[in-house]
C-alpha cells in the first residue's frame, strides 16, 4: 500500500541518519584524543572543537528530531542510549565541554503524521554545508590539495568527486598519475591555464552548490567547469548569459555558445536576435564578422522579426560594404532571402534596383523582374491551379505577436468566435476553437504563457463567476463550472469540468470586469453582478487554482479598464451606476493599497486602457452622451494628463493591445451598431491608420 511504502522509505532514511551519526561520534573522540596528544597547537585546537561542535550538532538535532517521531514501542532502546549522550553539559574527552544544542531553534523536519516523511529543513541543510566549506577553509580534515596558475587550494577528495567525475578520476585512481597512490595519502592535482578566481568559484559550488557569477567570469567558469565536468555550474553559467541577453551581445554570445557545442545556449541567443533583429541591426557590430552561411540563415528566417524588408535589405548592404571586395559576389545571394516583394517601392527602386553591387550582378537580375511581377500584378495566376500564388520573395514573415480577439456582443446577442490578426500578412483569421461552453460578451481576458484566460461576463441570461482558459497552442478550452443545489436549507456543490481541466470560479460574478495580470497573477477589478457595481478585487493564482479576496478599490466601478505599469495596477474610468467616471486609481501589491491618481479629462465608461512606453493611454469610452473618439495618457512621473490624436472611429467597449509598438484599437460599438474597425496609433507621428 502506498501508505505503508512511504513508511517504509522512511524509516530506511532514518536508519542510515543514525549509523552516519555513530559514526561521527567516533571520530570526533578520536579528533579530540589527537588533539590532547598536541597541546602545542593550542590555538588549532580550540578551531576545531568550535567546528566539530557545529557539526556534531548538526547531526544530533536531525536524530533527536527523527527519534522523536518513532514509534515508542519499537525504540525504546535507542531513545535510552541517545538520552545519555543528550544529557546538558556532554563530557566527550577531559577539557571538552559541548552543551545541549537549542533543538527549537533548528528548522528540521519529520513526519507530517500522515506517513509522509517530509524533506531536511533548508536551515539543516544549509548550516551543513556552511559547515563543510568552514572545514575547507580552515585547512581541517583536507586530503588533497588543487593547484592552478595563480594559486593553490585545499580541499576534501570526497567532496570535490562528487560533484565533478574529473576530479573523481584523479583521486580514486583511474588516472594514471594515482594509480599506484593509497587512500591515506595527500594528492595534488594541477589544471594549467586556470585562474585562481575562477578555481575558487568551482570549488565554492561543490561545496555550497551556489558560487558568484557575473559578466566578468562567465565565460572562463563556463568553460572551466565544462572542463571539470560541473553540469550544474555549466547550467548556471549558460542560464546567466541568457539572461544578460541584450543586441550588443548576443551576437558574441551566440558564437561562444557555438564554439562551445552549446546548442541550447545556441538557440536562445539565436531566438534572441532573431526578435530583436531592428535593434541588433542598428547597434551590434559583431552581425557584420558573420559568415556567409550564418548571416544568410538569419536574414532568410521566416521568424525573423521586422515590420519593413527595407532594414533586413541595408543590414545586407552593411555587410556586404565591411569586406566589398569579398562579399559583393554574393549580393544575388542575399537577394534571395530577402523578402523583395513587401520593400516600399521606394526602396527597392532606389536602394535595389540601382544599386552598384545589383547592376553589376548578372544573376541578380531575374529577381529584379520577378518582383517587378508581383509589385505590380503581372503574371502571379498559377498556370496550372489557375488560382493566385504568392511567391517566395514577397512571403511574409511568421508573425512572434498575433492578436487575438475572442467572444463578445454582435446583432442583439453575445458571441463565442475566435479570430487573430497577422500584422506580418495585414489580415484577420477565423479559429475554428469555439467555446464549448457557449459564448459570452463583456468578460475580461489576461494572458500568461500561451493560455488566455477569459474572466467572468454574460452571456444575454447569466452573470458568470467562471473562467474559461484558452490554450492558443493547442486551441482547446478548459474549465470548472460550478453548480449549485439547494436541499433542506444545505447548499451542495457539484464539480464539473473538462477532462483535464481544474479552472477555479471567482468569489463574485463579474460582468463589465476589468482584468489585469501583474507578476504572474490575474487580478479581476470591479465589475457587475447582475444587481449591484463592485468595487472588490480578487486575485488568481495559477499555481494553486485559488482566487483570493484582497483590498477593494476606492470606487465601484464596472465598465473600467485596467492596465499594468512598473509593478502596480492602474484602473481608469468607469461606470458606478450612477455617472460615469473620470477618476482613476493603481494599486500597489507590496502596500495592498489603492491609491488614488489625478482625474483623467473626460468621463469615460466602456473605456480601453494600455501601458505604452511607460505611460498609461486610456482611449475611448462613452462620457453618459456620446461614444468617444478622444485619447488621453498619464505620465506617472508628473502626475498628469494629455491628450493625444483623436481615432477615426468614434468606439466604446473595445479590444485595445500594444504590437509592434503600435496601439491597435478592435471593434466596439459607435452609439447605434457594433463595428468591425481596427485602427493602429504610431506614437512617432501621433497618428492613428486605418
């Protein structure tokens, strides 16, 4: 029975604590009785009793702890004997005095009382190891010693093999040079062409499993620990340099990662570039030391993300113009992975088509003409289908955002559709994913990793308290729906769910709510019950599948918006069921507090909201007379509101996300329909496209 395995398991661990801890008893007397023997190192001696003290305590609080929770009948014995080394004031040799350790204060662990046998503390764990590395650095119990260029460092062969099967070769003897020592005898291992810095950071992990790494070592502890054969350092250090990722280096990274047969490391500097390509173009040196095949493969990736062919086409110039005289022979090359077909006729007829490296090449020539073809719907029929073909020159790229837009209130009654938007291909796609468990309109969405939750809303009947998540990989949905019965005053709840599905319901029902997701977390804010606007906020956890109650708002408000700016919350407008509102408010997680802010310039209820370059944007709305087309952002910093460009479409009650680096505001209702409008707002011109 698992029950009966799990204690069996468990005693085994305890059987093994206890013979560990005889066995060190041992030694520590005859560590003492040697130390009498020397009382001309007086000093030494007192250093060792402290450390020994440390560890001996170590061991005798995990097994007074453990022999605790044993049964009675079966330890009486051993209960009898520990309790005679317990005793205050222990006496192990004469002049050796180690009181009673403060077993209370030690976080240590033991069975939870359900035949589950819990893991050591961090606390145990972490004081025998600080106690391990103490030894070392005290030169106590050392048996082997590790040299390199600039210095040399005592340690413990046991230790050092453990982690590291190079260290393990040398002192066990499988290396030729201690094939003939004997276990009792000091051994000396030299590694040439490492430095002491980085030696000391390897041997910090073996014993501490944690070391310092910053830009300054990363790359020789990589390699140093590569060398040793330290998997958990490599990890360390390969996790280090994707993280410190930016378009200055991830050129550079990329090819270490390269050199060093780090194909992981490899991929993510790679991913990098490939979705920073503008900013790498325009401030990374190193793209332009590429060779022809790796260059090439970058340009000619479908994931390559740029809005305009014109910056993947110059980035080929640059390079071509940093070696001319051997790299102009490849221009038609390049051509080819560059998607010619979506330049701006501008470019290509002035910065391709007359190019000196483009004149002079012969084979680039029919690219020219093919897309002259297509730039102007000559020839693009397919002869054989007899329908349109898009050519590989004027593919568009794999987009690495999409939009998508999901459910909501068309023609008197609420949806269940699911449609993206390609910026790459400038077009809306139908995902044939309906929710199975039937549309709904004026809920809120978050999005964590590739699932979109969908929050609350209505559906023409009932105010939901359920969340439905959308998994945009797999394009399944999932859910709990609760239900409740009511029989002799006793309310039961019965739990159904999608196969694999454990989606927790709010506390509250929810529709007009404004949804938020900060930190890993969904906040779902204010909202409409079906009787009354809310003011109370709860927040979802993902890891735990709860919802949890937190503080309200300042104001009830359904039919805001709510956005995330530098770690708080900021909601805006609304409606109280009264007036709509101009007041906004953020909410800080640290203080669970929210605080108020300035009035925004116009009421604005069924209003959109996003963070954008560090700003708030609230955009639209409807003011209690008339749908709005008028957008305003706050700055956080002065504390202040400004209009910017006014939309093409007056709108309320719409989708409004940042991509590209673009606002895009779908849908909404314009006062007498709902509408299918998008438009997109450029900061740079403050404008907004249609």
């Amino acid at each position: 029975m698992p029950g009966r395995l799990d204690q069996m398991s468990s005693s085994a661990s305890r059987l093994h604590l206890k013979t560990y801890d005889n066995g060190l008893r041992h030694s520590i007397g005859l560590l003492y009785t040697q130390q009498q023997q020397q009382q001309q190192q007086q000093q030494q001696q007192q250093q060792q009793i402290i450390v020994m003290n440390r560890v001996r305590d170590n061991i005798l609080i995990a097994d007074h702890n453990r022999n605790n929770n044993n049964n009675n009948n079966n330890n009486n014995n051993n209960n009898n004997n520990n309790n005679n080394f317990l005793n205050n004031n222990v006496q192990i040799d004469e002049g050796v005095v180690i009181p009673e350790p403060d077993v209370e204060a030690m976080d240590v662990d033991d069975d939870d009382g359900g035949g589950n046998t819990k893991k050591l503390g961090s606390t145990m764990s972490d004081q025998a190891l600080n106690t391990l590395n103490e030894l070392r650095r005290n030169n106590l119990l050392c048996d082997a010693v590790i040299s390199v260029a600039d210095g040399s460092f005592n340690v413990h062969r046991a230790i050092m093999s453990a982690c590291s099967p190079y260290f393990r070769a040398q002192f066990t003897g499988f290396n030729t040079a201690f094939a003939n020592a004997k276990n009792d005898e000091n051994h000396h291992v030299h590694i040439p062409g490492m430095s002491g810095a980085v030696m000391e950071q390897i041997i910090q992990y073996a014993y501490l499993r944690k070391c310092i790494i910053n830009a300054d070592n990363v790359h020789e502890l990589l390699i140093s620990a590569d060398y040793v054969g330290i998997i958990g350092l490599v990890t360390l250090c390969k996790q280090h340099l994707a993280q410190m990722l930016t378009p200055e280096n991830c050129v550079s990274i990329m090819g270490f990662a390269k050199f060093r047969f780090s194909d992981d490391l490899y991929a993510k500097a790679r991913n990098y570039l490939l979705r920073y390509f503008i900013e790498v173009a325009s401030r990374n040196r190193d793209i332009l030391d590429m060779s022809l095949k790796d260059f090439y493969d970058i340009i000619s990736d479908d994931e390559l993300n740029t809005r305009e062919e014109d910056h993947v086409w110059k980035l080929c110039i640059k390079w071509i113009d940093h070696d001319s005289d051997n790299r102009k022979q490849h221009v038609a090359e390049l051509m080819q992975g560059v998607r010619l077909g979506l330049m701006t006729p501008k470019c290509f007829m002035e910065e391709v088509k007359e190019h000196p490296y483009v004149l002079e090449c012969e084979e680039a020539k029919p690219l020219i003409v093919e897309t002259f073809k297509f730039m102007y719907d000559l020839d693009i029929m397919n002869p054989a289908s007899g329908e349109l073909t898009t050519p590989p020159l004027a593919m568009p790229r794999l987009p690495h955002e999409v939009i998508f837009a999901i459910g909501g209130w068309s023609g008197g009654t609420s949806k269940g559709c699911i449609e993206t938007y390609d910026t790459r291909a400038d077009r809306w796609v139908n995902i044939p994913a309906e929710d199975p468990a039937g549309p709904r309109a004026y809920h809120g969405t978050a999005v964590i990793g590739y699932k979109i939750y969908s929050i609350g809303g209505y559906d023409g009947v009932e105010y939901f308290n359920t969340c439905r998540v959308f998994d945009a990989v797999k394009k399944t949905w999932k859910e709990v729906r609760m239900f409740f019965f009511r029989l002799l005053h006793l309310r039961i709840i019965t739990i159904k769910h999608d196969k694999g599905a454990r989606i927790a319901p709010m506390h509250c029902r929810r529709c007009y709510v404004s949804v938020a997701e900060l930190n890993g977390y969904i906040y779902a804010i204010g909202g409409y019950d079906g009787h009354n606007r809310l003011n109370t906020v709860e927040r979802y956890n993902p890891k735990t599948n709860q919802w949890t109650v937190i503080t309200p708002m300042n104001m009830q408000r359904s039919d805001a918006s709510a956005c995330t700016l530098k770690g708080k919350i900021y909601a805006t407008g609304g409606f109280n069921g009264q007036e709509c509102l101009d007041s906004a408010e953020f909410y800080d997680p640290h203080t669970n507090m929210w605080t108020r802010i300035p009035n925004m310039n116009h009421r604005r209820s069924g209003v959109s909201c996003v963070a954008f370059r560090g700003q708030v944007y609230v955009i639209g709305g409807f003011n209690g007379t008339a749908r709005l087309s008028t957008g305003e952002r706050y700055d956080p910093e002065a504390q202040t509101w400004s209009f910017i460009k006014e939309m093409n479409h007056s709108r309320s009650n719409f989708g409004l996300e940042i991509i590209d680096d673009m606002i895009f505001a779908i849908g909404g209702f314009n006062g007498v329909s709902t509408i299918s409008h998008t438009e997109c707002y450029v900061a740079e011109t403050d404008e907004w496209y249609s």
